[in-house]
C-alpha cells in the first residue's frame, strides 16, 4: 500500500471508493457503515496491481493487458521504463471479492509507460479467462455523472477486501484531466483506488474515459480533510496509443547474428553442455537486437553432434522452465529449430540440455515490439516450391554450395512489397548433415542458417526476408538437397495491418502419449483447441504458432494442419486438402517443428469451423505420437481476407 499523502500531488496514491448506501442499486451490504460494495458480477474489469511498492487499482482493457496510473509502479517520482518491470507485480482481475477464488491473480511480464501521461499498461503472463475488457468511451462532459471503482480505503477500512464504487460529477474537463466531485453523494477517492477506472455506467456496456490520478480525500479513513474533490487523468482520447502499444509486431534484422555458440565462446563460456545443465545467454543488445521495447526473440537453435538422443528447451531467462521440448536431436547428428521465445526480465534467455552432451548454438533473426514493424498474417497453408517438381522453380536440386532463387508472387497470396514470409523449409534427401542459408535477393547476403539439416528429411519452420521483388534466395550448405516451401504467412507492411502476436508461456495443449493415450493411427484426424484453455476470447483468434513434436513414427509420411472443417472423406479415410508439413521418417526418436497455422473461426460472414480449433491428420502408413504447444495467438487480423 501507498503511504504518500500529498494533497493534489502527483503521486498521492488512493486506495478505495467511499460510497453512500443510495449511489449504489443494491442498498443492502454494509449500508449501516456507509460504505456499499459493488454489486456481485459487475465491474470485473477492475484490477487489483501489487508490488513491494503498495497497491493500486486497474482496469482490464484487452485480455492480456491492464491500465494504471504510472505512479502506481513507481518510487521516488521516478519514471516507469518500458519493458519488464523492475520488482515482482501481480493483477488480481474479475474478483470483487478478494477473499474469494474468482477470477484470476496473474502477473505482470512488461510494462509501457506513456510519453506524456501518468498512465502506464501493465501485460499478463497469460489472458484473463472469462473476463470482458472495458472499452473506451467518448470524452467525459461537465455536469455528467460517472461511477469512480476502486479497492483502497473506506470511511470504515483500511484494507477492504472488495470493490467499492460511488458517484462523482464531473467540474471541469481539460485537454489531459478532469475534474471531479463527489459532495453531492458522500463519494470520495481514497489511498489505493489510484489508476482505478472512471466509467460512464449507462445502459449499455460500461465505458472508460478516465483513471484516478490525486485526491484531497476527504470522508477517507483517518482524513480530517473535508473537500471530496479529484483530478483524473483522461484515456478516452488514447486507444489509437493503446492499440499501438499492445501488439506484437514483428521487425527482421539485417543479418542475423549469434547470441550463443558454445564451440567458440560467443554469448557464454566455451564447452560441451552436458545433460541437466541450462545455459543463459544475454539476448537484448546483442547482434542487432535493442536493449529496450523487445518482448521476444524469433531464433534459430541448433543441437550440434549429441552424444546420446536428447532434448532441449529455450524458454525466458530467470522463469520457470517449461516441460516441453524445443528440440529434438539423435545422437551424432546436427539439427535445428526455430523458435520465437520471450525475452526474461533481465533481458536473457535460457537453454537447458536434457541429456548427454553437445554444442549449441543459437542465432537471432528478428525480434517483437510494440513498436513499428510488420502486423502478422495467417495464411492457409500453400506449396509455392518443390524442386523436385519444378513448383515455383526449376526442377532438379540444389547442389553442395550451390543457390536457387525463388519469386514469391501475389498469386501465391503475398501482397507485393511483402518484406518477410513464414514458410516451412523440407530438405529432402540429404545424404550427410548441412544448413541452409536465406538472404533478400540482391541484398545483404545473410550468413547465417536459417535450417540445420541431417541425412534423409529435415522439416522446419523458417522466417526469410524478401527483396523489393518479393524474391528470396537460399544457399546450401551441404550435399546436393531437394527444397520445398510451404507458405504458412506474411509480416505485413505496417503495425497497424495483419495481426499481432499474442505470445503465450509455452503451454502443451496436447500428448497423445498422456494417460495411456494411444498414437495417432494411419491416416487417423484429430482436432485441437488452442483457444478455449488458454483462455482466448471466442473468435479473436485468427492464427496460432504451435510447434508440433512427432514422436516414434512407424512409417514415413506427413501431417497437415489446418483450421478445423468439415472437410470431405472416403471409404478409405481423409483427403489431403492441405499442403503437408512436419514431414517425418520411420523410425525417428523425436522431431519439433514449429508452424504458423489458420484456425478455427466464426467471422460472422463465413464459418470456417470451430472457433480456435485446429485439424491434424496423420497421413502415412503407420501410428504416430504427437506433442502440440501452444506459444502465441494471431489476434483479429485487419487484413481484408487474411
């Protein structure tokens, strides 16, 4: 709790609502003492946000993100900077009732201050299920009528355990505040109701159009002061900033560039890394990437020579460790993956080696921020090359040190000027180990690999940078290989086109291994809720990126995965209506790739399945155990027929 008391100062901080019994439409709880606590179901967009520092109050403006006042994250009139917060925070959200299991206590992972405002958003660790964000409303007019919540002090408590709100008159309106006044119901802001919300309470859906910013906090517990008067700070005239501040864009490096390589010392110390261990590496400031306004890093992990099968796991530095594995590798071979991974409060991430010993190396190929960059655009899935057909190229394969260039086209649902694709890369019918490279044509080549390939077939997903002209060339690194591309999406133009990344913890959806679960038969479908679980509002999921871990395959072959049907059979079992990806080999331990998919969605003009589902199906001639995680959403594309 707050324990400054200047009087209309920035930086008083309040603590609840005080409220007159009449205010309120249900006159019964706590009447005698004066003090009537908000009906039970209302208002569960107001937040509780904690720290060392104290409390304050929020409001649930989006399902991963909260609003305050800056103050309220703050010491010493200090500024808020952008980016994790500096000491352990939590939200309690869609809880009235503090003393009770309702709703959610999640904590905060990133903060974005505004430049000019006392305002501050706060993002989630992960959706705040079952809870509807308030929207924002028109400016607030003099003489109108508002409804101020909070969970700070009463007439009566120091502490409340539940939400209070009262009524306040507005007196005067400038172009960053207004005032108010609650004389007229025996309504007063107190220490703890700071950056709590100011609604218009009409007979629609409440709207925001301020936040408690200073009080004289008269009627309040233990104040001899008497005026009843506050100034807010305004935020009906920042949803452009708001919309702005809680995507996830993404932005390419020129090259990419080494975080770690534990063969030669770069990003920690030189060495095998042996089974158990977990290595963190520095990832902010590094290779291109900033030191300020990043949420995640987009990778490239690499497991070089294991000596016994094995796995590991990228994940933020200074969290828990996920149970999921990133990568998979057999033992002798070379092999990697992409990965996008949030970025820890100290600007690290970590790699732990499930067994044996090996090098690894990780390189960094872009990053997510809030601001600039490109929006995100799910695609169906859509073969645009094979060279072993000549799809998109020529026929015939691309040899040791050897390039192809390959022209991605409007007609193969890449609007031009597209700067960055999705794809999934399959090298087909390696004989030895290698790694492929992808730099814009005519540009600044990259030297880095895109794709660590071992004998036979390697699938992953990749991020590749085009030319002006959409094209894009790869190198090989290795022996003469064949090449297909599946195109899963494409990073618009701007922040405000596409969707924004939504990133997730790394959270399994599903192991068919789970409870005795049987595998996948031959040509055998399931569907797979990314949404309902996680806590994904109803139809705002557009796309997912997923990785998918094929385990113990008993025959060669290929899943698809696509947005969920209905999709036409036969007799014989599913068509394949979908390119295919995460090609696999009989035989293999494990392999992870991971994937940009569509999903499931209502939009209201069409219906393409179930909201948030995914289709897989196994097609190959044998079982086949699969691992699905969830490690972000695309949410609500603005792309016209994206």
């Amino acid at each position: 709790m707050r324990t400054s008391r200047s009087r209309l100062a920035r930086g008083a901080a309040f603590v609840a609502v005080v409220v007159a019994a009449s205010t309120i439409v249900s006159a019964t709880a706590q009447a005698v003492s004066g003090v009537t606590p908000v009906p039970a179901g209302t208002y569960l967009f107001t937040a509780k946000i904690q720290s060392d520092l104290g409390a304050c109050s929020a409001a649930l403006v989006d399902p991963t993100w909260v609003i305050t006042t800056a103050n309220c994250l703050t010491s010493a009139g200090q500024p808020v900077v952008a980016g994790p917060p500096t000491r352990p925070t939590t939200v309690t959200v869609g809880r009235t009732d503090l003393t009770s299991t309702a709703g959610h206590v999640l904590s905060v992972t990133s903060l974005v201050p505004h430049p000019s405002r006392n305002v501050v958003l706060a993002q989630l660790d992960r959706p705040a299920i079952g809870v509807t964000p308030i929207s924002l409303g028109a400016a607030a007019t003099v003489g109108e009528q508002l409804m101020a919540a909070g969970f700070g002090r009463t007439a009566t408590e120091w502490v409340p355990n539940k939400l209070h709100a009262g009524a306040f008159a507005v007196s005067g309106v400038t172009g960053q505040a207004l005032t108010i006044d609650g004389s007229d119901a025996a309504t007063s802001l107190c220490k703890g109701d700071a950056g709590g919300p100011l609604v218009r309470a009409g007979s629609g859906a409440p709207q925001l159009v301020a936040l408690h910013d200073r009080s004289w906090q008269g009627g309040c517990l233990a104040e001899s002061e008497t005026r009843r008067t506050a100034t807010e700070v305004r935020v009906d005239d920042l949803g452009g900033w708001i919309a702005q501040s809680t995507r996830n864009s993404y932005v390419a490096l020129a090259t990419g560039g080494g975080l770690l390589d534990t063969r030669s010392g770069v990003g920690a110390t030189a060495g095998l890394r042996t089974g158990g261990t977990t290595t963190t590496v520095q990832a902010l400031g590094v290779a291109g990437v900033p030191t300020t306004g990043v949420t995640a890093v987009l990778v490239d992990v690499t497991a070089i020579n294991p000596t016994q099968n094995s796995y590991m796991i990228v994940y933020p530095g200074g969290s828990t460790r996920p149970v999921t594995a990133s990568i998979n590798a057999s033992t002798g071979e070379t092999i990697s993956t992409t990965q996008v991974v949030k970025v820890g409060s100290n600007g690290t991430i970590s790699v732990y080696n499930q067994g044996g010993s090996m090098h690894v190396r990780i390189d960094v190929h872009g990053y997510f921020t809030n601001s600039g960059g490109g929006g995100l655009v799910a695609v169906e899935h859509r073969r645009v090359v094979d060279t072993r057909n000549g799809t998109g190229t020529t026929t015939g394969t691309i040899p040791t040190n050897g390039s192809r260039t390959f022209t991605l086209a409007e007609d193969d649902g890449i609007p031009a000027g597209t700067s960055n694709v999705l794809l999934e890369a399959v090298v087909v019918g390696a004989t030895g180990g290698g790694y492929l490279t992808a730099s814009p044509t005519g540009g600044t080549a990259d030297p880095s690999s895109v794709l660590d390939y071992a004998s036979g077939v390697t699938a992953q997903g990749v991020a590749v940078k085009l030319s002006s002209t959409n094209q894009v060339t790869f190198v090989n690194r290795g022996p003469a290989v064949h090449l297909v591309l599946t195109l899963q999406g494409y990073v618009a133009a701007s922040p405000t086109m596409g969707a924004d990344l939504r990133l997730t913890p790394a959270t399994q959806v599903l192991d068919t291994r789970a409870n005795g679960g049987a595998p996948i038969k031959a040509k055998g479908e399931l569907s797979v809720n990314l949404a309902t679980a996680n806590g994904i509002p109803l139809n705002a999921m557009d796309g997912a990126l997923i990785s998918i871990t094929v385990i113990s395959p008993t025959a060669s072959g290929v899943l698809t995965v696509e947005h969920a049907g209905p999709y036409a059979a036969t007799p014989d079992g599913p068509l394949m209506t979908n390119p295919s990806v995460s090609d696999f080999t009989a035989g293999h331990n494990a392999r992870t790739t991971m994937m940009v998919t569509k999903v499931g969605r209502d939009s209201g003009r069409f219906y393409n399945g179930q909201p948030g589902v995914v289709r897989i199906v196994n097609f190959s001639g044998g079982t086949v155990h699969l691992v699905v995680t969830l490690h972000g959403w695309f949410n609500q594309p603005a792309v016209a027929g994206s």
